[in-house]
C-alpha cells in the first residue's frame, strides 16, 4: 500500500491557567436554596466540527478555588451574531473556556445547594454567583451540578387547554446575578402543578480547554518538515487533519477493501487514511474488530477515519 502521511506522536496538553473572576464587590453570601432535584444532563457538546465528544469533560473541570479566582463577568456589545449583555468568559480564553450545559430537573423537592455571591452589591444586582457546596443528602448531590457551577437560566412548562393542548414556556435568567438577584428569579417561576413537572436548569462551568498535540512525520521521500498541530478531544482524527490543510492521502493509494486505488470514503475498510503511531497510543479511542482485523500485522497503524483523539 502507498501511504503518504504518517503520525509519529500524539501528547496531551496540560493548562495550569484557569478562568478569572473580576469582582465587582468583595461581599460574600451563603444559602441552602430549595427548588429543582434529580437531573439528567440533555445537552451536548460539539469541538471542531466534529460531533458530540465521547471523552469525559468532566476531566477538564476547574476545582472551586480556581473558579473563585479565575471567573470573570464581560460586557458583550451585540454584533449580527451575539446579542448584548453581560456572560461569564474566561479570562485566559485561550487555555479555558466557560462551558454550557443543561439539566432537567423534577421540581418536586429542593435544590440542596449552597449558593454564594462572589461579586455583588450593587443596586442593578449585577455581580456573580456560583454553588459553593452541595448539601449532604440533598437533592443536589445526584443532580450533575457541582461546585463552582454557575446558574444562568431556567426555564419550565406549562401545559393547560384540555383536548387542546397549550404550551406555554417560562424562562428566568441569571447570569452575572448577585445572590439576591439569582435568588429573586428562582422562586418567581410558577409553582408546579405536579410531582412529575421539570424544569430546565442551564448552568456554565469552567474548563480547562482539553486538547491534543499531534506531531506529523512525513515519508522521507517528501522532504517535508516534521509539523506539530493541536486538536481538540474529541475530534475525529481525519476529519481534524483534513480541516487544519493535512492531506492524508492520494489518488493512486491502494484500497484494502477493493484493491484498487482511490481517496477514503470515511467507511473504515479501504485504509487509505492509515496513520502509524509511533507514541501516545492512549490518547486514542480503541479499535473495532474490522480495524484491528485489518491492521492485524501492523498494530501500530490506525485508521484516521476512525479514530478520536483525546478518549
């Protein structure tokens, strides 16, 4: 076979540096809070156009004494892409990221978190509050949410109109809320009606942006230089080369599958994307039975079509 591209190394990156929170104030307030209880996450992520990752983000979670210090508040002006307001960011954007995910939540019971200001006191209720602890045996302690979560919005239905059925959705935000302000908006929801009625809880939480280097050895022949790219967990190996300008391989490959030649149609049978891996083997998703039947005499190869980097 004729392969013109060849994957010598694959390392993890590892930011020490986290987000960072301005404050606005320096007050501090605590609450057990009592709304929303056993969740189930519904949201999910995509990275480089790749799809929803299957590594575990949580890896990437900020302890809450980096999210006091690292969590800041950004004026956005609106732009024909993002409306105007004031979000959550990451100061170091470049190493971490605020990220968004969404938990729905029975309403029948307490929300069994600690909530506390970090910034506040000003006569907007402008400022920043986060869950400082989840109170043992409660609610919260099954829910998804964890420390140094912020919430940012919720959101509930309501059903009515008998044989005519009406939908009627009502949503809070509180993003850059105080802890009085966040606490207002949570009890102005309308009570529930039901033992069985959720409400949307959308949350953000500081990560650390998790990322792959990959370093690219090319066939001597080439002359090229060796050339190191950085990938996001997550994304398809092909897919992520393709897109940052790497050509994998080329019309006169020979295919496994049909024994002629062509470019690889992402089926994982012709193999003409194949990598060989000289080092960080665990940082990629294990094979399938028709990979390793393939690469059976060559187990340091990978298809690229089938590979996710990060796992």
């Amino acid at each position: 076979m004729k392969y013109s591209r060849i994957l010598s190394t694959l390392l993890l990156t590892s930011p020490v540096h986290g987000f960072t929170l301005t404050p606005i104030t320096s007050s501090r307030k605590s609450i057990r809070a009592t709304h929303l209880f056993s969740t189930k996450e519904v949201n999910e992520l995509s990275y480089g156009g790749s799809g929803a990752p299957i590594v575990d983000m949580n890896k990437y979670n900020l302890p809450l004494s980096k999210v006091a210090e690292e969590l800041t508040a950004v004026m956005q002006q609106g732009t024909s892409m993002m409306e105007e307001g004031i979000f959550l960011a990451a100061k170091n954007d470049r190493e971490h990221f605020t990220d968004t995910l969404q938990y729905k939540v029975k309403r029948d019971g307490g929300l069994g978190l600690i909530l506390t200001e970090l910034a506040g006191g000003r006569d907007d209720g402008l400022g920043i509050t986060i869950v400082e602890e989840l109170v043992q045996g409660g609610n919260g302690m099954d829910s998804g949410i964890i420390e140094g979560d912020s919430i940012v919005a919720l959101t509930v239905i309501k059903y009515s109109g008998g044989v005519n059925v009406q939908e009627e959705r009502v949503s809070v935000a509180t993003e850059c809320f105080g802890y009085d302000k966040t606490v207002e908006a949570i009890i102005s929801l309308p009570p529930p009606t039901s033992p069985d009625e959720e409400v949307t809880v959308t949350i953000k939480r500081l990560r650390r942006k998790p990322r792959v280097t990959v370093k690219l050895q090319y066939p001597p022949y080439e002359n090229e230089p060796d050339t190191v790219l950085e990938l996001f967990a997550g994304e398809n190996l092909r897919r992520a080369l393709l897109t940052r300008g790497v050509k994998l391989n080329d019309v006169l490959s020979k295919r496994f599958d049909s024994g002629g030649t062509g470019d690889c149609g992402a089926d994982g049978t012709c193999a003409t994307c194949a990598v060989g891996v000289v080092r960080g083997a665990e940082l990629l998703s294990p094979k399938k039975q028709t990979e390793s039947q393939i690469f059976a005499d060559t187990p340091s190869w990978r298809m690229a079509c089938k590979t996710i980097v990060g796992h």
